[in-house]
C-alpha cells in the first residue's frame, strides 16, 4: 500500500478561520478527514490587521483539524481575498528558435514565468497567473499547445494582483503558526474550483460568495476565466446596519439577522416583532421583521449593484447564459 497524500486548505476569513484535511484517494477524488473551525479577530474585508489574534485562530482552527483526522498538519493552501486584489488581462509572446520543433511545457512555463516581470505599482505584487488561450502562429484558440509545430508562441493570460504587505502578513501569519506554505490561491477561484461545472464555465457563468467582510467574484465564459474581483462589502456590514438602524449592541443584531432575517421587505409583516433584552435593566427594545427586512434589503441591492457593474465588464463582450 503506498502512503496517503493528504491536502489541507486554510482559510483565513473575516469571521471565521477554517481548516480541512482530504485525502487523495487513487480515483482522483478527496474524502475529506477532518476540519476545524475558529473564530477570526484579527481580519477585516480579507486583511490581517492583528497578526498575534490571527496567528491563534489559525493554531486552533488546525489544531482542531489535526485532531479530528489523527493527521500531523505541517503545510497549507492558503486562500487570499481583501478589496486589494484587482486583475488584468496581459498577453504574452515567445519567438521560438526552431519551428520544426515541437513546443515543449518548458517553452510554455518561460511564457507563464514572464508574466511575473510584468512592471509593478510600488506596493503591488502578483499573485497568480492564470493562461486563458494560447496563440500559435497568429491561430487563436488553442488550450493546449504541447507538441505543435510554430515559429511564435503567444497566450492571453489572467493576472491577479494584490498588495505585497497585506500577502506579507498571510505568510507571516502561517509561519508564525509553525506552518509551511504550499500554494495561495485566490478565493474565488478555490471556490469556482469546488462548486462550478465544466459546463456552466462553458456557458458563462459569475460565481458570487458572499462572506463575513468581502463578496468574491469569479466571471468564466467558454470555460476560460475573464474576470475577478473583490467587494469590500459581506455579512458584516449588513450586522452594522441593523445595529446602527435598531441602536442596538452588535452581538443581539447578529443573532436576529441570523434568526429572523430577510432580504425581501414586502414579504414580511409590520405586526410581527422580535424583542431584543435592555442593557443592564433598561426597557426591551421591539423591532419588526419588516423594518429587520428593510435594512438588510437596502444593503444587498447595493452589494448586487456592485456585483452587476462587475459582471458588466465582461458581459458586454461575452454574454453570460
């Protein structure tokens, strides 16, 4: 029997940090082991502002993890979002020495590898680099160049970009924590990875995950990706509102939103109340499911406005089914 090769995903989110551990099972599939979750302090909107909160959180979440698969946990894949992260679209050539010879996944990987030279903002560094199309001798279109003939090389690639410190303190955060780092992806495309089919990417297709500081968007049209992006708007800020809105304390706004909350006014009635306990013997506060409604209904229309101005960007040239 050969030894089990495990995977384990770390993510650090706004309001929580999560931990799984899959093991890869000989069909290609993963059964997952064990996972551990922890509540996240230390991170608003994606970005790791307490690096000691953070560094505990994700000792516990993996401790957790560690403990429920009997896995020993010593390197991650690390999910990075926060409304620093920006992408764009960068074409890239290769003339080639000999065009009798087959292209070779090195010739490929030097076109991949110089996107990474691509000049910077100061502060700016890039993440990942996602190949879209690859052109051989002007003919577009091609997936998978290996073992064609050509005189030039060329591919349309996707690049992520993010801030350097707020990557910085990711790494730092994990090493800290007594782990390696084995890869960081961008969440939306973890989560495009876990929930999308083949076919729907072929179609057109926006993934929207909506999470605790940030809504993540992936964008995917004849199974290429076009476009991503990061909100700086989630659950958070929905919890803000009705605690502003209700003068409320944040814990007692969390639990109705959770319990009680709605994103269409209109289907709520105004006679329907929830009633929250006074501070330290002050007269209990009564809020209807209606108003509740309407603070949250205000919030997501301006979080799916920004959705669709996103979606937009791409729609326009490629229409999503």
């Amino acid at each position: 029997m050969s030894e089990p090769v495990y995977i384990v995903g770390l993510d650090i989110g706004t309001t929580k940090i999560a931990c799984i551990v899959g093991e890869k099972m000989p069909n290609g599939k993963i059964e997952i082991r064990g996972y551990g979750k922890t509540e996240s302090t230390g991170v608003k909107r994606g970005m790791v502002f307490n690096i000691e909160e953070t560094v505990d959180s994700i000792k516990r979440a993996v401790a957790e993890a560690s403990e429920q698969s009997k896995v020993n946990i010593k390197s991650v894949n690390v999910g990075i979002a926060g409304h620093h992260i920006k992408s764009l679209q960068h074409r890239g050539v290769l003339i080639r020495e000999n065009a009798d010879v087959e292209i070779t996944d090195l010739e490929i990987d030097k076109l991949k590898q110089d996107m990474y030279k691509i000049c910077m903002t100061p502060g700016e560094e890039i993440i990942d680099v996602i190949p879209q199309e690859y052109i051989v001798d002007d003919e577009p279109g091609i997936r998978h160049p290996k073992g064609m003939l050509g005189s030039k090389l060329e591919a349309n690639y996707h690049v992520i970009i993010g801030q350097t410190s707020s990557a910085k303190n990711i790494v730092k955060c994990i090493e800290r924590a007594g782990l390696e780092m084995e890869n960081m992806i961008l969440e939306p495309i973890a989560s495009a990875a876990a929930v999308l089919g083949e076919d729907e990417k072929e179609a057109g297709v926006a993934i929207v995950d909506i999470g605790g500081g940030t809504t993540d968007i992936a964008v995917f049209y004849d199974s290429i990706i076009y476009h991503t992006a990061v909100i700086p708007f989630g659950g958070n800020i929905i919890t803000e509102d009705i605690r502003q809105g209700c003068s409320i304390i944040k814990k007692h706004a969390e639990e109705i939103k959770v319990k009680f909350g709605s994103a269409v006014a209109s289907e709520n009635r105004e006679d329907e109340v929830v009633s929250i306990p006074g501070i330290r013997g002050r007269e209990p506060k009564e809020i209807s499911f209606k108003n509740l409604a309407s603070i949250i209904q205000a919030r997501l229309e301006e979080i799916f406005d920004l959705v669709n101005f996103e979606i937009q960007k791409v729609n326009s040239e490629h229409k999503l089914i």
